[in-house]
C-alpha cells in the first residue's frame, strides 16, 4: 500500500495506487499512468518471451547442428586425406623399392666393370 493522495476533484484523501477516487470517481493519473505502464511492460515481456522461446532457441539448435555437420565433414575429410596419403605413400614404397632395385642391379654391373679393368 502506498502513501495517502489527496483527490483533485472532491479533495478526500485516498490511497495513491487506487486508479480511481473511491468518493468521487475521479481518475487518479499516476496510478491509471502505472496500470497502463504495467501492461505495456507486460506485453513487453511476453513478445521478449516469445522472442527467445521462437527465434533464440532454434537458432542455437541450428548452430549445434551446423557444428556437428562441420565435425562429421572435417572428420570424413580427414579419413579420405589420410587414406590417400596412406595408399600414395604404399605407391612411393613401391616405386622406391623398384628404383632401389634397379640401382643396386646397375650398381652391381658398374662394380662388374670396374673391376673388369
Ligand atoms: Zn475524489
């Protein structure tokens, strides 16, 4: 309960956060002002609410998901790069082995050669 105001109109003194004048019915502005202020605030805060429960939240929800889909790519992607360079290092062994042997074959004739001389 608030302080006691004196009507404008009949000059009694009621509470201040009745709206109207009990005696004469006469309005009492700063509380009709509140009531009015009140409700603002409300449908204020029922559109806040209804902000954060519709676009926030989704919003968040899409954001996790496009970090999930970003993981699952990165990590496929790094199976695929790792396999390729699995199966490329496998292709230069080879090859390496082949020119190893071909090197040690001609190794061995020069040597044949040399001491031929
Ligand atoms: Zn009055």
């Amino acid at each position: 309960m608030g302080k006691e105001i004196i009507c404008k109109s009949c000059g009694a003194s009621f509470d201040e956060d009745l709206v109207r004048c009990p005696y004469c019915g006469s309005g009492h502005l700063p509380a009709e002002e509140n009531e009015h202020m009140q409700k603002l605030e409300d449908i204020r805060r029922d559109l806040q609410d209804y902000e954060t429960e519709n676009v926030k939240k989704p919003g968040r929800k899409l954001a996790k998901a496009i970090i999930l889909i970003l993981l699952v790519v990165a990590v496929i992607v790094a199976i695929v790069i790792a396999g390729i360079w699995m199966s490329g290092n496998k292709e230069r062994d080879k090859r390496e082995q082949k020119k190893d042997d071909f090197l040690k074959n001609q190794g061995i004739s020069t040597q044949v050669e040399d001491s031929g001389r």
